[in-house]
C-alpha cells in the first residue's frame, strides 16, 4: 500500500519554465513534507520541506504548496535550468524511522 | 568530510550467497538507516538504528540482518541472496530519530542477484 502517490512519473520542461510535481499522501499524522533531489549515481538530498503548519514555503526558485484539507503538496520550480535535470522525490513522516516515499518524478530540464 | 560512505558501490551475486553491505558515517550522528530503492517504488526502509546498540525492523526487513557495529558503522547482510533483492541500496544517518533532524544519503550499491 502507496501511502504518499507521486505524479506525474516523467516530466520535460523548457529552459525557463515552470516544473510542477504533485504528491497525495493518506496519513493524516503525518507532520513533515520533504522533498529529496537525486542526481544520477547518487544518493537523494534533501530540498526543501514543509510542515503542515505553513501553506507555502519557498526557497530561492523551489517552493512546496501544501492543502492540508485535500492531504495534497507539491514542489514548484521556477525558471527551470538543465542543471535542474534529475529525480525528484516527495516523502512524508510522522519520524525518520516512518518516512515514506513517492514513486519519484524524473524531470528533463531541455536547454 | 566524506559524509556518508558506502562500500561496495556494484556487486553480482548468484542466487544463494550471502554478503555485507558497509555503511560509515563521519558526522557523529546518532542514529542510521539502510533502504532499498526499486524503479516505481521510491525508497523503503529495510533497518534502522536509532542510536549506538539499537536496531530495528523497518518497513520491508524480511531477508535482511543488520549490525549496528558502533557509532560510525552500521552493516546491512543478505545471509542468502535472492533475485528479489536486486536493487540499489542506500545508507543514511540523521543526528537524531526526529523528523526535523536531516537525513544524509550516502552514494548508493547496485546490487544484481542472478
């Protein structure tokens, strides 16, 4: 059972655009929203992250939108860079021994 | 600081053998974790280690044995290996269970099993 559901699963974006993932999760108990990049042969690293307190939280051009209403958060990237380019995961937790993970998003960031 | 570091970064294995997968951590954190990563599945916890002495099951620990060997190590063992447990492995240490303490990742191991 997929206690957080990540979508879409690819993504392409121009240069300059905006990336939208979105994440559902089903536990409200769940107080702390993060959002890991993987590059390629590499282990994730956390972004940015969220609690259920706040409705936005931004961070130079990354910013998590969060509904606590329709269990739903998701990480906007503004001005898109090819640099961008990499797996994007969201989880959820309650502890870091209970964090569960999206499927990921592999975002191409095209010059 | 090197952070989280894993070893090996490949294996191959055949169906049946046994191995251990090092993990080290060089930032005094407390406590541990090894996941598992599968395309279309995100990462799932196998074992954590809350702190030095301590280890407990996680989400997906069936086939797994872990050594929490002091503060800086902590060992992940497939005692017999199965296809099933071809995937990416990754270590990670926070300073403490919290969910506000910060989870570092170490590079990952690519494990095949035949």
């Amino acid at each position: 059972q997929q206690q957080v559901k990540q979508s879409p699963q690819s993504l392409i974006v121009q240069k300059g655009g905006i990336s939208i993932i979105n994440c559902a999760y089903e536990n409200t108990a769940f107080d702390y929203f993060p959002w890991y990049q993987q590059f390629p042969g590499k282990g994730p690293a956390l972004l940015i992250a969220i609690r259920p307190d706040v409705s936005e939280k931004k961070e130079g051009r990354f910013t998590i939108s969060f509904n606590k209403s329709a269990k739903q958060f998701s990480l906007h990237i503004m001005d898109s860079q090819p640099g961008d380019s990499a797996t994007y995961f969201c989880a959820a937790s309650l502890n870091n021994n209970d964090m569960r993970f999206g499927a990921g998003t592999r975002l191409t960031v095209k010059p | 600081n090197a952070g989280v570091t894993q070893t090996p970064k490949f294996q191959v294995l055949k169906t049946g053998q046994s191995m251990t997968l090092q993990c080290a951590q060089d930032m005094n954190h407390n406590s541990m974790y090894w996941y598992r990563q599968d395309p279309g599945m995100g990462l799932r916890l196998i074992y954590y280690s809350a702190s030095e002495g301590t280890t407990d099951k996680g989400e997906v620990p069936n086939g797994y044995n872990v050594s929490r060997l002091n503060k800086r190590e902590f060992s992940l063992r497939l005692e017999s290996a199965a296809p099933s447990q071809t995937s990416v492995y990754f270590c990670a240490s926070s300073e403490g269970l919290a969910n506000y303490n910060e989870q570092f990742f170490g590079p990952g191991t690519r494990l095949t099993v035949l």
